[in-house]
C-alpha cells in the first residue's frame, strides 16, 4: 500500500458548524487558527432537506478575509448559483454527481467564470460515476456522512471509496477532500487512504481551543497522534 501520511494535507473549515450567535468571531478565529480554506455549504432545501446560508455569505466572508473560500453546492440546480458566486469572490465551487442537468455543462461554467471546480459524491452512489469527469476537475469531494447535516458519524465505508478513486487519479491529478465525520479519530484513516483535503465543522468549531483543534487534526492526519 502507498504511504500518503507525509504530503501535506490542506485543512478547511466547515462554517456550517460555526456558532450563530458569534458567527463571526469563530469564523475569525478559525481562520487565525492557521486553516488553509473555508467550506461554505449552501443547500436549497431540496437536494437536502434544510437550507443553510444564502449565496452572499459568501461575499461578507470576503469582506474580512483573503483566505480562500470553497463552496458546497448541496443543491438540485447547481447553474443557477454560479455567477453570483464569482461575484461575491468563491475561489472553488463543488457541486453534486446526483444534481440535476449536465455535470460536464456545469463544470465547464465553473471554469469560464474562472473559479475552480470539484464534483462531489454521496455515500451511496458508486465511485465509479465520477471517473469520465476526472480529468476536468481540481477537487474530488468524498461525502463522509450523509449531506445536510454537521455532526454526524463518519460512514466507514468511505475509506475504500477514497482508495477508489485515489486509484482513479494520475499524481498530478484532483485532489481529494473528505467531508463530514472529519475528527481526530478519523482523519489518520482518511489521509492514509489518499486523501489530501481534511474537511471539519464540529472537530473545530466545538471547542474555544481553536488552534488546539487545527494541531489535533493535523497530528491525527501525520498519524502521530493517537485515536482520542
Ligand atoms: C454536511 C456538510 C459538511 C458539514 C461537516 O452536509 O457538507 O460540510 O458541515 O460537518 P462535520 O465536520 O460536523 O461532520
Ligand atoms: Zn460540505
């Protein structure tokens, strides 16, 4: 088996898991903590069964930080929210494998409005329906939960879907991020696996120690901290 525990993982931040009350300070504080982007979900209420944050989230959060930011499109019609997203300063945009319309249409949209794109799949649709679309992606997004909710168990069976579609790919190919159930427990699994992108909401935002959240993981993912 590869050893993938020495690349250097990319962290990013789930806002969804950001406390309302003092959505900004975490937010802040999350990323003085030293995380590599921020994970912005959008859902429609319709792929998934609740809404979360309107599209200009995405240009407040630009207002106050030159990070990158990385939106999940947790939507049936992914087109529909493009253009605003350039406007508003996304600098990646994933969209689902089970949207509705023409995955390879959308990726090419993405494209043209100069954005970067990822295709994300679900935990219960094969590897297999992202391959023909590989070589046009800059990010492969692996659900490790069910979509729609932060906070849930990481589905163990992800682990042999990241080494699927790590096989899929060429070294200069996709990166692959893992999102939901994203913890210290599980993050040294998911690394060893192939992926290169660590996707937390709770693991972060659950504790005033945010900095202490960011080492834990990241120790985790080297495999030099043991499961806790
Ligand atoms: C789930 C979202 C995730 C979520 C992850 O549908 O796409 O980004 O915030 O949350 P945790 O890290 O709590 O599993
Ligand atoms: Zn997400």
């Amino acid at each position: 088996m590869k050893d993938f525990t020495h690349k250097n993982i990319h962290l990013s931040a789930s806002i969804l898991a950001a406390e309302a009350s003092r959505f900004d300070r975490d937010v802040k504080e999350v990323v003085c903590a030293g995380v590599d982007s921020l994970h912005i979900d959008i859902m429609d209420g319709r792929f998934v069964p609740c809404t979360s944050f309107p599209t200009d989230i995405v240009g407040k959060i630009r207002g106050y930080t030159d990070l990158d930011l990385h939106v999940h499109l947790m939507v049936k019609n992914p087109s529909e929210y493009l253009e605003s997203l350039t406007n508003q300063g996304a600098n990646l945009v994933s969209f689902h494998v089970e949207s509705l319309g023409d995955v390879s249409l959308v990726i090419e949209r993405i494209k043209a409005l100069r954005m970067k794109v990822g295709l994300a799949i679900n935990p219960e649709t094969d590897a297999k329906s992202v391959k023909n679309y590989l070589p046009r992606l800059d990010q492969v997004l692996i659900m490790g939960v069910r979509p729609g909710f932060g906070g849930q168990a990481f589905i163990p069976t992800t682990l042999d879907k990241i080494a699927a579609i790590r096989d899929m790919l060429p070294e200069d190919g996709a990166n692959i991020a893992v999102d939901g159930g994203v913890s210290p427990m599980t993050a040294g699994d998911i690394v060893a696996k192939g992926a290169d992108v660590l996707i937390a909401g709770t693991a972060l935002f659950s504790t005033e120690d945010k900095i202490g959240a960011v080492e834990k993981l990241l120790n985790a993912a080297k495999g030099t901290q043991t499961k806790c």
